[in-house]
C-alpha cells in the first residue's frame, strides 16, 4: 500500500531530522576506523556515503516539494 502524500511528508521530516544526523555520525565513525586514509579516499568514501543513504528512502521523498496532489482544487473567489 502506497503511502499517503501527508504520511510521506512527515517521514521525510523524520528522516532528515532524526535518521540523517544518526547517519552522519555513523559515517564519520567508519572513516575514523580507518588510519587517516589520504584525502582523496577520505573524499570518494564521503561521497559515496553520501548518496548511499537517500536510495533507501528515495519513494518518500519523491514529489514532496510539490503541491499536494489530493487536496481538493483551491477557489481564487474570481
């Protein structure tokens, strides 16, 4: 079952809110593992994290930034 555009939006809040920064916080964590790997490594692991964590979660953010598609069409009083 497909989520509501409302139920979307709040998941997206909690997801950038609350699961980004516990992410950030792993991903340094990982790369501190490592032996102060060159900068150029230090970067592509970064990066690659980086776009990493959004594919999980790419269906709920897709079309928030939009208007809601099932409100009900808004009258300009014309």
């Amino acid at each position: 079952m497909p989520l509501s555009y409302k139920a979307r939006k709040r998941w997206s809040l909690v997801i950038l809110l609350i699961g980004l920064p516990l992410y950030i916080v792993v991903a340094v964590n990982l790369v501190d593992l490592f032996d102060r790997p060159p900068l150029w490594v230090e970067f592509v692991i970064y990066v690659g994290l980086g776009v990493v964590w959004i594919l999980p979660f790419k269906f709920i953010f897709k079309g928030i930034g939009q208007p809601d598609p099932d409100a009900p069409p808004e009258d300009d009083g014309r």
